[in-house]
C-alpha cells in the first residue's frame, strides 16, 4: 500500500498540522507530519541498530533473511529484537509516551517501511496491545522506496541516528557492521560521505572501518561469517579496539603481523581471562618489546594452531560450541600461562631500560631550551634558571657516582 495514496484514501492516513525538518540530498526541507496506523507501517530490517540480533536470528534459524510474507510475524520478531537491543532506554520511551504523547517524529517510507524511529513504534505497538486502543505513529513520509533510493536512504539514517545531536546509546558494534556493511561490502556511500553525515571526520572513519574489518576477519577464523552477535556476546568491541592499536606498531611487509593477529584472535577464542581489554593489553606490551616479541610468538603459534584445529572440526561455531570446547579450556589455561610468563620478562625488562628512557627525555627536555630568551628574563627569572640547573648538576653527579661504584 502506498501511504500517500491509499492510506490517505482510507483514513488509515491522516495529516496533522505538524512539520519537522530533514536534510537531505544537503538540502533543508520542511516535511508535513501524518499519523499512521501501526498496521500500515514495517521495522527496517537494514537498521543498523538491530543488525547484531538479525545476525543471530539468522544464524539460530539457519536462514539467509527473515520471512516478510505475513508483516505482523515479521514485526513480531523484530519487536524483539528492539526491545532487547536496550531495555532501559525502551521502558523511558515508553514512560514518556504514555505520559505525553509521541514527541518526537519518526520518518517513514511511503510502503511504510520504518527509516527513523523503531523504537518509539514499539512503544506504541506494546501500549496498543495492552490498552486495546488503536495507536498512531506521527511520521514524515518520504515518496521514496528503498530499492531505488537506497544510497539517499542510508545517508539520511546515518544523518538521523549518528548525527552530532543524537543520543549516544548507539552500540558499537552495531555501529561498525553498519559502516562496514555501507563502505566495504556493498559500496553504497563513501568514507567521505559516511562522515559527513555521522558529523565524524574521514580519519576517524578510516579507522573505525579497519577496526569492523578486524571483526569481520575474526569471525572468518572462528568459521562464523557474519555472526556479528558473537562479538557481543564475546565482549570483544574494546579488546578488538586494542588489536588495533597494537598492529599499528608493524608495517604491511612484516611477516609477525599476521601471527600476532591470528594469536590475538586464538586468545579472543578461548578467552583465558574475564577482562579481555586488560588481558590483550598485556600482549601488547609484550608485543612492544624488541627482545621478547619473536619468543612469543613462536610459543603461542603452536596453541594457536591448536585452536584452529578444535574450531575446523565443528560442524557450526555459535557461542555454546566456544563455551564447551574452548573457553576455560585446557588450552585456555597454557595461553594464559604462557602471557604470563612473557609479560613478566617484558616487564623486568622495561624496569631495566627505565633509567635509559627517562635520561633520553630529559635529554630532550634540556636540549629543547632556547637560550636566546635568557636576553628577555628578568635578574629573579634567570636567578631560578639557574637554582635549576644547579640541582640538575647536583642529580647527575650522584647518579654518575652510582654508576661508577
């Protein structure tokens, strides 16, 4: 059904005197308000924001896509999939349409698919059901349709969900299968554009984009393509965030970049300690050092591989088949083990160069004074310079007598 037409034609469609403003295509516009009755309008099943439960869902189900055949199934699903995706924030929405009413507008298409605004649907699809009084959702309709409009249609979901005004309870992850869905896979938007309209900058974006591709290529070691919930599930967002930050410190040409990220994702699998963010920064350290990096490696290669058998011998990998098999596993325990012990010799390492470390900066420091403004001080300024310097003449005897006892 088309809302502009039949649903105006029916009265399931009503237009309010309400506006609201959208951008799009960069231009301004104010749209007219309808209100909508809930059985004319569908959830998006592209939102990002739910992308991390239809992945589950299709996973458990063994499907390629939820059925759309009978909409109020389909919504059915759906619904529960916004509800869990934040409860707090629904049960607060839900207060406070009961109390006055939908404030804020959502965006619709004209087939009725839902662009903004899914969880303000659902607070009245519950409210409907448990008053028994039929609801209408207040909405702009946009005379567009998603499949041939569907660039314009991100851009402006980037722009109402991810824009500098709104709420930052927009899951992370969910963010970045968004962003890689858009920029990577389908090539929909670009970096650029994807900025834009997130008010983000194209670095930023560059690197969140490396970050969902470090999840993707997880995924793919686990054998669970496209199971984005697991990294939910797995509590893996932060600890990723450090992989990143650690395999910035090699360039594409050494060899040791793809060991330390397969081993990295072994240590995701079987998750040898609870706080995995702290655990991989652990790693990193270790990582960092020069002398101790290549004898890490080479000992967590063999666990590794160790991991990837276990993992090739299940039929599907879901998080019940990491939970049996791997995670606090006898392999779990030999990682952890082994971390251990090379972060220590890392550590004793970096007490040792420590002295080092701090002299080359106070090096720097000195070095970084510029001796012509001593033209410019005052008698009491330059007085202090020189009670500095004094004490610094006074620490480096004393240190050059330890060194030489």
């Amino acid at each position: 059904m088309n809302l502009l037409q039949e649903g105006i034609a029916n009265q399931s469609v009503i237009k309010t005197k309400l506006n609201k403003q959208l951008r799009i295509d960069g231009r301004t516009d104010t749209y007219e308000v309808y209100e909508i009755k809930l059985d004319c309008l569908y959830y998006n099943d592209q939102n990002d924001r739910i992308a991390t439960w239809i992945s589950k869902y299709k996973s458990d189900n063994h499907v390629d896509m939820i059925d759309m055949s009978d909409l109020d199934a389909y919504n059915s699903i759906i619904e529960g999939f916004v509800v869990a995706s934040n409860p707090d924030a629904m049960r607060k929405t839900k207060n406070n349409i009961r109390a006055i009413g939908q404030q804020e507008y959502g965006v619709v298409l004209t087939d009725g698919r839902i662009i903004d605004g899914n969880r303000r649907f659902t607070c009245l699809r519950q409210i409907q059901r448990e008053t028994g009084t039929t609801q209408y959702f207040k909405a702009v309709i946009l005379p567009h349709d998603i499949e041939h409009n569907a660039k314009q249609i991100k851009m402006l979901e980037l722009s109402l969900q991810l824009g500098v005004d709104k709420p930052v309870d927009y899951d992370p992850v969910d963010k970045l299968v968004g962003l890689y869905h858009a920029v990577a896979e389908t090539h929909l938007i670009t970096v650029e554009e994807y900025a834009t309209h997130t008010s983000s900058t194209p670095k930023r974006v560059i690197a969140d984009l490396e970050k969902a591709k470090l999840m993707i290529e997880y995924l793919e070691f686990i054998n669970a393509s496209g199971s984005y919930h697991l990294i939910k599930e797995l509590n893996l967002y932060y600890p990723i965030e450090e992989l990143y930050k650690m395999l910035k410190g090699f360039n594409d040409y050494d060899d040791r970049k793809e060991d330390i990220k397969s081993i990295v994702f072994a240590n995701f699998t079987v998750q040898p300690e609870g706080d995995m963010t702290r655990y991989i920064r652990k790693i990193k350290k270790i990582v960092e050092s020069p002398r101790f990096v290549n004898g890490f490696i080479d000992e967590q290669m063999p666990l590794t591989e160790e991991v990837v058998d276990v993992i090739d011998r299940q039929e599907q990998v879901n998080e019940q088949v990491l939970n049996q098999q791997l995670t606090n596993s006898e392999l779990s325990e030999q990682f952890f083990d082994s971390t251990e012990k090379w972060r220590t010799k890392s550590q004793s390492d970096e007490t040792r160069n420590r002295p080092a470390f701090l002299l080359d900066k106070a090096c720097s420091n000195v070095e970084a004074i510029d001796t012509n403004i001593f033209l410019k001080m005052t008698d009491e300024q330059l007085g202090v310079v020189s009670d500095k310097l004094n004490k610094l003449s006074a620490l480096i005897e004393q240190i050059q007598g330890e060194l030489d006892a």
